[in-house]
C-alpha cells in the first residue's frame, strides 16, 4: 500500500468516525422532568374524574354518560405514564433494558388501574372496566418506549408532554372563560378543529428536533421522523382504546344509549382521528424539515481530490 492510499485509508476512517458519533443517553433533567409530570398527571387526572362523575351511591346514567365522555383525557395520560416509566425504569435499575421496560409499564399500569377501580368501587363492574381500560392504556403506551435508540424516545415524549399541554390549557381556557372553542360539535370540522391539531403537531416536532439537537445524539432522518410523529401516534392509539373503552362501559353501565348521544360520541371520535393523524403527520413532516433544514452538513470527503 502506497502512502497515498494509506492516507485516504486514514481519512475515510476519521470521516466515518466524525459521520458516527457514539450514541448519546437521555440526560437526568429530563428524565426526571417527564417522570414527575407523568406521576402528577396521572394522579391528578384520575382524582378530576372521580371529582366530575363519582357519586357515592354509584353512577346513574347521567353518570355513566359524563364517564364516557370524560373517559379520553386519563387513557392518553396513562399511555404517556407508561411510557415514561418505560423509559425511566432501565435507568433506574440494573438488568436486562426490555425487562425493565416491562416492568416499568406494567407497574404504572397497575398502580392506575388499581386507584381508578378503588375510586369507582362503589360499582364494581364500571370500576373493572375503567380498570382494565386505564391498565391497558399504560401498556399499550408503555410499547413506544421499547426502541434501543432512548434519546429518540425521550425526545418523542418529551414532544409529547407539550402536546398534553396544549390539551390542558385548552381545558383551562374553555374553564376559565365558560366559552368553548368548538361551541357545536359541528364546528370541530371547521376551520379551527383542523388548525389546532396541526399547530400543535408542529410544536411537538420543533420540540423533538431541538431535543435532538441538543444532545448531538447523532440520530439520522428516520429518528427524527419517529420523534416527531410520536405525540399524534400516542394521540391515535389513545383514541383507539378509548372507543373501545367507551363502548364497553356503555354496554356495562346502561341499557340503553339514546341516538343523540350516540351521534355526540360518534362525531366526537372522529375529530379525534382526524386531530391525531393531522398531529401525526404535521410532527414528522416539521421534524423532517428541520433535520433536513437546520442541522449543518457534514464537511465532504476530500479523498478524490488529493488521489
């Protein structure tokens, strides 16, 4: 081998190494930042729901409805929570990462189902059924935190976070100035219940590239998608259960569900599929960007000009 080609041999190698960063690790602020908010949101979601619907003699039908209608917010939070401990617990123990993975979610998962079916004990088959709901919602959420890549991960929920934001403070609003942002069920479908889920889409990308960013961790386009689409995936799994969840506790709770609420729920639903997707893609498209945009390329081999 020629000295010239030893030299390229060399600086192909310090290209490939600069290319490939060694991998970096979520830090601790923000693991302990989406541990708390997690552990808060979950307690405080489930107590406002026994606070909105529970009754001490048990649920009428009136009840069952508000439950029903109520029943989204603490299966997204729940989802989150079970992910985050997901994330969390790996660091926190020592063992094999996909143990503990499960381990985390599935002890959030149980921790939750448990206060939910102690808050609505005094029914016993609605509180099995919320149970159930809100254990399987820190499962099934638990499942996005699996991926080996955990700064991608955390910055996905980290995006995510954001986006629970973005739902509170809408909740605040329409609290605090008994006016509602979608004064019709109709108006969902105007043009405001198309823009907020596509801002908040894009928020929740900025935020999962600037994560990125920050930690230099060195993750690629593909990893930039995934974070930035994880809030509205949340959003739509979260959905998903919940209609289930939805029509179980209907089935369990009354006899009977009048057409006008069944119309309310059905519609309800649907912009919450259409929110999420919307989200979903508005996350990755902004996270994309960004990568493609933002980050600074990596300085070109010049190996074919001095050969």
């Amino acid at each position: 081998m020629t000295e010239t080609q030893e030299a390229q041999a060399q600086e192909h190698g310090t290209e490939r190494h600069a290319e490939a960063p060694p991998a970096a690790q979520p830090g601790r602020v923000a693991l302990w930042v989406l541990g708390v908010t997690a552990v808060l949101s979950l307690a405080g979601v489930v107590f406002s729901l026994y606070q909105l619907t529970g009754m001490a003699d048990g649920l009428d039908d009136t009840g069952v409805m508000l439950l029903a209608n109520s029943l989204f917010s603490p299966i997204i939070v729940a989802a989150f929570a079970g992910a985050v401990a997901g994330v969390v617990t790996p660091r926190l123990l020592r063992g094999p990462q996909r143990a503990l993975t499960a381990l985390g979610f599935t002890v959030v998962g149980l921790a939750a189902g448990a206060v939910a079916y102690a808050s609505f004990a005094v029914d016993a088959s609605i509180a099995l059924v919320l149970a159930l709901v809100l254990f399987g919602s820190a499962v099934i959420g638990g499942l996005f935190a699996l991926p080996k890549r955990g700064t991608t991960v955390v910055a996905g929920l980290s995006a995510t976070l954001l986006l629970l934001v973005f739902m509170f403070a809408r909740g605040l609003f329409e609290a605090a100035t008994s006016v509602s942002l979608f004064s019709d069920p109709l108006d969902q479908y105007g043009a405001l219940g198309r823009a907020i889920p596509f801002i908040a889409g894009l928020a929740c990308g900025v935020c999962a590239f600037l994560y990125l960013r920050k930690k230099k961790a060195g993750v690629k386009l593909l990893g930039h998608l995934v974070a930035g689409a994880t809030p509205g995936a949340i959003w739509l799994v979260s959905t998903m259960i919940a209609q289930i969840g939805v029509e179980v506790l209907l089935n369990v709770g009354l006899d009977e569900v009048s057409p006008l609420d069944t119309a309310f729920l059905a519609l309800s639903f649907q912009w919450q599929y259409n929110g999420s997707m919307t989200a979903m893609f508005a996350g990755a498209l902004c996270a994309v960007l960004a990568f493609g945009l933002l980050l600074p390329k990596a300085p070109k081999a010049k190996a074919a000009k001095r050969s």
